[in-house]
C-alpha cells in the first residue's frame, strides 16, 4: 500500500518542508518494494488513483501497480486484497511503507506462519499494526475499526476472535509519523543502512 510522493500531500506530520517530505515519501516507497520483491511476488497498490503516474517510475518494468479504492483504509485494504486473491489462491501479506526498518526476515516469517495460521499482523509501536497477512479474504478483520487511532491493533485481534481466526502476533515494528519517530529511524538506519538503503541516504540529506 503506497501513497504517491506528492509534495504537501505526504508525511505532513513530519513537519518537513513539502519537497523534503516527498523525497522521503519516495525512499519509504522504493525501500519497501524492494524489501518485499526479495520474498515474493509483489503489486502495489497505489493512492491517489490519479497519481499513479508518480509511482509507477519507482517500480520495475514487471512490478504490477493498481489503484487503491475510494473508502477508508480498512476499504482500500480488503479492495487490494480481494484483487490478488482473485488472481492466486496463496495467502496475501498487506505492507505499507512507512515502517523502513522492519527487517525481512520479520516479513519472512510473517508469511510463512500464514501455513499455520489464518492471520499474521506485525503491530507498530503506536498501536496500529505495520503488516497483515490473510490466508483469505477476512473482512470481518476490516470491519469497525477506529483507523489511525491506537485502538487499531486491538480491535483488529477482537474482530479475528468474533471471526474464530487463528493469529500469529510478530513483534513491534516502527510506523514513521512523527518527528520523534523520524528521530529514532534516523538513528537505527545509522546503525544498520542495509535496511532501507535509500531512506538512509535521505536522512542523511536532510
């Protein structure tokens, strides 16, 4: 799930300059395409519809990108979902790009408990989750969540209960939405670059 880099329309919490913000936003894309194209065949979903033309440079020639649905984020999420399960019958992994130091090998394994395991979901440290893995079309996963409040992860573990879905919990990964978030990845990608090449090389221009 990508949203395109528009200058004024990403990362605005970030209280970056809009051209900044957007070349981050560029970096967290590009990043997270390719940490998941390591693992696994791979489509982007993209935001806004008509924008997709600012997403699509950033992909490889054979990388499919569709447009993510109108409708709030549980919509645009289940929509992208039922799209690839339309296609193929193998469990699907839902990951944004706002979480650059979220190491593949907790990807990995997010995927593969998807053999034991109806649902896998990596929470953020701020109370919503950075991925979620479906063995099928769960939109009972999707339904009646408070989205970008820290009641996400929460509820959602509620709504796979009421649904009688299995879950495997990996640990707490870093959604990248404030300053002091900024802050901490800044530091974390110093320590290990090869996490997200170019978001490391954007900090460090900032």
């Amino acid at each position: 799930m990508a949203k395109a880099p528009i200058p004024g329309a990403v990362k605005t919490r970030l209280r970056l300059p809009p051209e900044d913000a957007a070349r981050l936003q560029t970096a967290f894309v590009t990043d997270a395409v390719d940490k998941a194209r390591g693992l696994a065949p791979t489509t982007v979903a993209g935001a806004p519809g008509d924008r997709l033309s600012l997403i699509r440079p950033l992909l490889s020639e054979n990388n499919p990108l569709i447009p993510q649905c109108d409708g709030d984020l549980g919509d645009r999420m289940l929509a992208a979902a039922h799209a690839l399960f339309a296609d193929v019958p193998d469990p699907v992994v839902i990951l944004g790009t706002d979480t650059p130091t979220l190491p593949p090998e907790a990807i990995a394994e997010a995927a593969s408990s998807l053999d034991k395991y109806d649902i896998s979901i990596i929470p953020s440290t701020d109370g919503g989750y950075v991925l979620l893995g479906l063995r099928g079309p769960y939109g009972r996963v999707f339904s009646g969540i408070e989205w970008s409040t820290p009641e996400v992860y929460g509820q959602t573990l509620t709504r796979a209960k009421e649904a009688g879905l299995s879950v495997y919990e990996g640990a707490p990964g870093r959604d990248v939405d404030e300053p002091a978030d900024l802050a901490r990845v800044r530091e974390e990608l110093k320590a290990r670059p090869w996490l997200a090449p170019r978001t490391a090389e954007a900090l460090r221009l900032l």
